[in-house]
C-alpha cells in the first residue's frame, strides 16, 4: 500500500526517488507483512507440525515419569524457568531491531526449539552418539568428553533447522543476518528453557530423589545464572552465520563469514560443555573450570555484541529509507532518525543532547518508531504523524 499522502502544511509530495527507496525497503524487508504458519500445501508446514507432536510426545513421556518420581522438583523447574524464560523473551523482544519480525514468527522458532529441536532431534541423537563413544572410549571418556563432543554439532544443528523452516514458510519475512540472528535467538531460548527444565528433574534423580527442593534451586541458581551464554546466544550466532552462508536477498551472502560463526558458535558450545573436562586434564582441577567459563562469557558477550551490530545494518538501513519521505516533508528529524535507526550509542547521543527532557525526548523516539511500524502497515499512518508532532510541540 502507497504511503505517499502529502504532509499537513506541504505544498509538494514528497520526493519521488525517497518514495520509491520506501517502497523498496517495504518490499525487501517484508516489513508489514503477515505471518501464516498453517499451510497445507507447503511442506515445510508438515514437517514443523510432525517435528513438534513427536517433541511434545517425548516431553510428555519424560515428564510423566519424572513426576511420578520427582514432583517438586519438576514443579520447582517448570515454575522457575518459565519465569525466567518469560523475562528472557521481554528483553530479546525489546532488542528486537530497527525492523521487528511478528510475535508469530519468533513464537514459532521457540516452540520449535522448545518441542522438537529438544525433545525429538537433540535428545535422542545425543543419546545415541554418548552410547557410541562409550563403546569406543570407556565410560570414563564419554562421561567426562562426551556431551562437548556430541552436544556443539547435534543441538546448534537441531536448533537451526527452526531457520530452516522459517525460510521455507516465510522466506519473506527472512531476508536479512539480523532475522537469521533474531529467530536463532528465540529458537535457542525454547531449547534453552526446556533443557533447564529436564535437568531440573535430572538432578533430583541423581540425588536419587532426595532433598529435592534443595537440588531443585541449585540447578535453577545455576543454571540461571549461566544463561546469559547458552544456548541462546549460541544459536543466535550460528543462525546469523547461517543467512550469510546461505545468502538471503539482502544477506551480503560471504561464505566465510557466515561458516566462521557457525564454527565459533560451535566452538563455544564445545568450551562451556568442556569446562570441567578441561580443567581437569590441563591444570590438574575442575576448580579451574570456572576460568575456561570466565574467558568463554567475556569473549562471547563481546563477540555478540558485534555480530549483532554487522548484522543489523541492513534493517537500519530500510528504516532509515521509509522516515526519509517523512523528515523531507518536515515529519521528523534527521537527528530524530539517526537516534531511532542507529544503535544504542546513537540513542543516548540523542538523549544527552535534550538534558531537560528526556522523558519527553523518549516518548517522541518511540512515536517516531510508532510512525515508521504503522507506514510499513499501511495504517493509521495519519494519527501516527498527528502524535510525533503533539509530542514535539508539547516540547
């Protein structure tokens, strides 16, 4: 739909090269659109629908036998990691980017994460590949090497197929690294959340069942303390190098790039399951495993950060092209713009820059991000200019 209107107050339509660059990153972005999970003819439909059913299955089996066995302690886990899942999903909600994906869209990636990337790929081939290496390497090896040798390759995979399938049934809505990052996200904290919640139960049981509370909050403390570099941030790293190894429309498809990610998103999957492995055959002490965590957190975090920057300028780059027609016709502002497109840098650039009203300066950014969401919509484009303007003027 045409967002071309003349502004209040203007005697000339906008530009037409800055509407055409609007309608353009309209169309590429995909910015607007809906999405449709239920799709009879597609099937990358019928493989989510069996994917889940057969999680939900195994989940179901596993819960029931955990229950009979470990109440409080699944009540504890359950209780405890959907609030923390809940919090998790608020932030990555808020950082959702210049160009924010439909709640449809990541609700799909986590429940594919959270059902069948857990429950009906990871579990059992990880299952299978610990009783392998046990065969070939004794107990003692895969007990202590195992998980970080089965772990990085089978769950960053499994929690990637949840990509996969977005491309297949919204291929639309996927055109840049930063949705690859974003549904990557989403997709882990599903995996996330239901691993904590299984290893809840798994505590108790080796605990054979006593002190459960006790054991319950143990694993959720640290668990949960440890979350900040989990899967989460593993599979939002793996997936954004998958787009640019795959080569979306808008991807800036770099191979070697995209390959490299994969591998160090592997990699630190591989480090944070080895930690106490490590600690013990190279510094003589599991106490040790705190450093190899230590320097994976740092390292990590900083390399997220990153990574979200680069992936994010193509989506910055299309909400800077649908405010142009506006901050010509006199809408908004360039310094408004570059606040709301740039990063958070730029926002508190921004902020600083009006001391006495910050509040009021917050509002306005919000209402300029508003105005952009309802031009990709089509709708109540009017109402959205009417309030940046109030909130200027209120200024």
């Amino acid at each position: 739909m045409s967002t071309t209107t003349v502004q209040p107050g203007s005697d000339t339509a906008p530009d037409p090269s800055l509407v055409a660059a609007r309608e353009r990153a309209l169309a590429e972005s995909g910015w607007g659109r809906d999405f449709r999970l239920v799709q009879p003819r597609n099937p990358s439909f019928w493989v989510f629908l069996l994917g889940v059913i057969a999680g939900v299955a195994t989940a179901a089996q596993i819960a029931s036998q955990a229950v009979a066995l470990y109440p409080v302690a699944v009540a504890a886990g359950v209780l405890a990691f959907t609030l923390y899942g809940v919090v998790w999903w608020v932030f990555l909600r808020l950082h959702d980017g210049a160009v924010p994906r439909p709640v449809t869209l990541v609700a799909t990636a986590f429940v594919w994460g959270g059902t069948a990337g857990t429950f009906w790929m990871a579990v059992h081939a990880n299952d299978a590949l610990l009783s392998l290496y046990g065969k070939l390497f004794g107990t003692a090896w895969s007990s202590a090497w195992g998980a970080a040798f089965a772990a990085p390759v089978i769950e960053e995979f499994a929690k990637a197929t949840a990509l996969v399938l977005l491309i297949g049934l919204a291929a639309h809505l996927v055109r840049s690294p930063y949705d690859g990052f974003v549904i990557g996200a989403f997709a882990g904290l599903g995996f996330q959340v239901a691993e904590d919640m299984l290893y809840t139960a798994q505590t108790s049981a080796v605990n054979f069942g006593s002190e459960q509370l006790h054991s319950a909050i143990e694993t959720i403390l640290l668990r949960g303390a440890l979350g900040v570099v989990s899967h989460t941030l593993f599979s939002a790293l793996f997936c954004a190098g998958l787009v640019w190894f795959l080569g979306r429309p808008r991807a800036e498809r770099n191979r070697a790039l995209g390959a490299g990610l994969m591998l160090t998103a592997m990699v630190f999957h591989f480090l944070w399951d080895a930690a106490d492995a490590i600690g013990n055959s190279v510094f003589g002490s599991t106490a040790f495993a705190a450093l190899v965590m230590g320097v994976v957190i740092v390292v990590a975090l900083v390399l997220v950060r990153v990574v979200a920057r680069r992936a994010s300028r193509v989506p910055r780059g299309w909400l800077r092209d649908v405010l142009a027609p506006e901050v010509e016709q006199g809408v908004v502002t360039g310094a408004e713009v570059a606040a709301v497109a740039g990063d958070r840098g730029a926002r508190r650039g921004y902020l600083r820059s009006t001391p006495n009203g910050r509040r009021r300066a917050r509002h306005l950014l919000a209402a300029v991000r508003d105005l952009a969401a309802a031009i990709a919509a089509g709708q109540e484009v009017e109402t959205a200019r009417a309030e940046v303007e109030r909130l200027r003027s209120d200024g």
